[in-house]
C-alpha cells in the first residue's frame, strides 16, 4: 500500500483509493475495474451485475430499523482522465498511479490523479464494506466512460435501478450541492490533406508549446488559461509571413481539457532562419504577458529539426486551417444572467491531430441552455464549413435542470447545517455530470451532487485537499442516517 496515505482520514477509504490506484482506467478501458468491483462486492457477500457496457449495480440492505426507508443510489464513475506531463514516463495502460503527498494535498508524480472520479468510487468502496453505518437501502451505481462522452450512463437500462433517489459524488468543491448541470456536445472539422516535398533550400524546425496549466474545459474555462492550440496557430502565423510550409501539427488529448502542450513541424527558408528565431522569441514574450497572472510557465520555443527530406501540407490547405483556428472562438460565451458567477456557454478548442490522409481538429461545445448550445454549435460548424472543412458533430449529452424544492436537496441542507452550523452553497456546475443522463433514463429520479475538494483536473496538476475527504465521508453518512 502506498506510504502517501498513511495515517489519512478515512482509513478505509483511502485504503480503497490507493487499490484503484493500481488499476488501469483509462476512459473505454475500464475492464479490469468492472472486474474489481464485482470481485469485491462477491468478497463481501453483496449482490452485484454488470451490464454488457461495464456498468455495475452493487445493492446492500438496509441496516437494522431502516429497512423501510427509501433506497438511496449513490453514485460515481469508475474511467479516469489519463494525462501526464510530456516528460513523465508513465504507460496508463500498465503502470500504476504513483500517489503523492504534499502536506494537505494527495496528488500523483507527474500524472492526473484519478480521484475524478476515484474518491467517489473508493467511498462506495468503503460504505459497502462498513457494517457499522447507519442507513437505508443502498445501491451503488459504477458507470464507465463519463470522461469521453457519458457513455456508460447513456446506455444504462432506465430498469437497472429500484432508486428513485440518487446522490452523484462527482463534484469538486467541499459544503457546495450541485442541483443543475451544463449539457455537451462536439464539433470535429477534418482537412483532407495532400502534400508537397519539402522545397529546396528549407530546413525543418520544431515550434513547441508547452508549461501551460490546462484544466477541466467546463470547471476552469472561465480562468483565462492559455489555450496551447491557438497559441501555437498563432505562433505559424507568425513564421507563414516569413513562408513557412507546416508539415504537421498536433496538441492537446481530451476534448474535455483545455490543451496544455501543442507542437508542429515546419520547414522554413535557410535565409529565413535567424529573422524565425527572433520573430518566435518576441511571439513567446508577447504571449507570456498575455497569462502571466495565470500561466506563468508558458514557453513559445523553436528549434532545428533532424529530417533531411521531408513534405509540407499545400499551402491552400494550410491557409485555411490557420485561418480557422484563428477564427475559432474558445473560452466563455455568455455568463449566466440569474445565477452570479456560473458560466452559461463556452466552447472549448480541444485536440488536433495530423494523419497521412488528413488533420482533424475537434472542439465541445458547453451550455445550461438548449438553445444557446444549438447556437454556439452552429457558430463553430459555420467557421469550419468557411474554412473549408467538412464538419461532423456528435449527439451530445442533455443538462440537468435545477430543482430547488428537491426532497434529498432539502436533507443535505438541513444536514449540513446541523454538522457545520453554517449552510452549504448551491449551485449549479458549468460541467457535463451524470445526472443529465440518468433522469432522462428514470424519470422522477430526485439528484443532489457534492464531493470533496479537488483542484486542477484532467492535468497533471490535479490534486486532492486530504482535510476535505473526512468532511465529505461525515457529511454523506450523515444524510444516510436522515433520510427517512
């Protein structure tokens, strides 16, 4: 067991925390934790499934003078985002998460962490285990695949839970319930590519971008982080005055985190080469002013390239994608007019990529309101289409509407206030959650969502407040024992 979470509160959960973190699960590869789920609830006696996706229903009864309470659905997610920093060695498909702690922080060497959404999954973990808890019928619900489109929620039987009560433990903010939710959907622009050698007198350069914090695109959109795709696009923009021919470009890995690194490999005029390198050191100043107060590692870097022959995308092809990402909004849209401070729309330029055959540049678009997110859609369809790309958008996923007169919403509070002597925030989350998904499949489903402090997901540089841990295990077992 790793020595990080030695003498941390709650054992048994952190016990559970640092087993998944041996566990490979990746997004779409969450088989050997189905298999871990099903293994430990037949450990302890609790009777569980597995759908055909992955998603597992483990059920404990009620203990003794509750058994007529409304059964409660506790509920996570079992797939993590898999990011680490371009020098870390880490192989997500084998090697374990290596756990580190930094005083009041848990976090991992160089690697998303996974407590999004492991500490949910390490506390149904322990609840299921504990028989000292005092509660009503429980069932556990693991879905699979939240992080890449929701698609284990999406495909969960509407029958596969007796619940009409459900508690998602995927938030990230420690005395806050979430009662609503923003809605998702992406937008891919493809360039079919043909190419032309390298001419002569060019050489090959690397142009980089990296040290940017990057971040959760929905949670962090409105920080002002830097976007390391439309720095780079601007940094070739720069270099296509001096007629740079782009050969490739790629950047960023999930369309559900702000790019932190991106990189192209241009060939540039021999002549040209000394005016490149000052004309890149002046970009990486002007773009370092522009985050300094929130990305303050940014570097705008080129340098030789080891390739003696080599080919450049056509230069029609590359003055439209340039041109497009250019054009491409990224960030927040709209702010919300009723609820202060919540992000109502943003979009987020997300992962590009160069194949044989062609670059694909993917973006999602988020938003509270149906229609507003039909109508950032269109806007992103609209400037790849003028860029002259062929667009393709997926289906999406469906918001999670407020209800401020919910029946568990009004137990958390009252819960909250009697253990803290304060009340909790509520709020609604500019962020795709499960619940979403899960009331379309069992309507009347009444949702509350909440959870420990976490800062910096879908980076590296996620981290977890340990002190925040024992607080979010009293509180729920709190409501456990209220519900009536």
């Amino acid at each position: 067991m790793s020595s990080a979470i030695e003498g941390l509160k709650p054992p048994l959960v952190f016990k559970y925390f640092a087993e998944i973190a041996l566990i490979p699960r990746c997004s779409k590869h969450e088989e050997k934790m189905t298999k871990y789920i099903l293994d430990t609830a037949k450990r302890l006696g609790l009777p569980a499934k597995a759908d055909k996706l992955g998603n597992v229903v483990v059920r404990k009864p009620a203990s003794p003078g509750k058994e007529k309470v409304r059964s409660i659905c506790l509920q996570g997610h079992l797939d993590m985002v898999c990011e680490k920093n371009k020098e870390t060695v880490h192989d997500f498909t084998k090697d374990p998460i290596e756990l580190v702690r930094k005083g009041n922080f848990l976090m991992a060497n160089g690697t998303t962490l996974g407590a999004d959404n492991g500490i949910a999954v390490a506390t149904n973990l322990a609840i299921m285990e504990d028989k000292t808890l005092v509660h009503g019928p429980l069932e556990f619900l693991f879905t699979i695949d939240e992080e890449t489109g929701l698609t284990g929620a999406g495909g969960l039987s509407g029958d596969s839970l007796v619940s009409r009560t459900l508690m998602n433990l995927d938030s990230e903010e420690e005395g806050t319930l979430y009662v609503g939710c923003s809605g998702g959907r992406d937008t891919t622009g493809t360039w079919a590519l043909a190419f032309d050698p390298a001419p002569k007198g060019f050489v090959a350069a690397h142009l980089t971008v990296t040290g940017l914090k990057g971040g959760h695109s929905g949670i962090e959109i409105h920080t002002g982080r830097g976007n390391a795709i439309k720095i780079l696009s601007r940094a070739l923009l720069t270099l296509d005055a001096l007629g740079a021919r782009l050969s490739s470009i790629e950047g960023g890995n999930k369309r559900n985190a702000i790019p932190r690194e991106a990189e192209a490999i241009v060939y540039l005029p021999q002549k040209a080469w000394a005016t490149a390198e000052k004309a890149v050191t002046s970009f990486n100043a002007t773009a370092k002013a522009e985050v300094a107060s929130v990305d303050p590692d940014l570097k705008v870097l080129i340098a030789p390239h080891a390739a003696k022959k080599g080919k450049v995308v056509k230069k029609a092809v590359q003055a439209k994608l340039l041109t497009t990402i250019s054009a491409l909004p990224h960030g927040v849209i709209k702010m919300s007019a009723d609820i202060p401070g919540l992000v109502e729309t943003s979009t987020n330029v997300a992962v590009i990529g160069t194949t044989a055959k062609a670059i694909a540049l993917a973006t999602s678009q988020r938003s509270s309101v149906d229609s507003e997110i039909k109508e950032i859609c269109h806007t992103v369809a609209s400037v790849f289409a003028l860029g002259g790309a062929k667009v393709k958008q997926g289906d999406g996923y469906p918001g999670w509407k407020a209800n401020l007169n919910s029946p568990i919403l009004k137990v958390a509070k009252s819960t909250y206030q009697q253990m803290t002597g304060k009340p909790p925030e509520v709020k609604a989350m500019h962020a795709g959650l499960e619940c979403g998904i899960i009331g379309e499949k069992v309507p009347g489903m009444d949702m509350v969502s909440f959870g420990p402090t976490l800062e910096g997901v879908h980076s590296p540089d996620e981290k977890m407040h340990i002190d925040t841990v024992e607080k979010f295990w009293d509180f729920l077992l709190g409501i456990l024992k209220n519900v009536n």
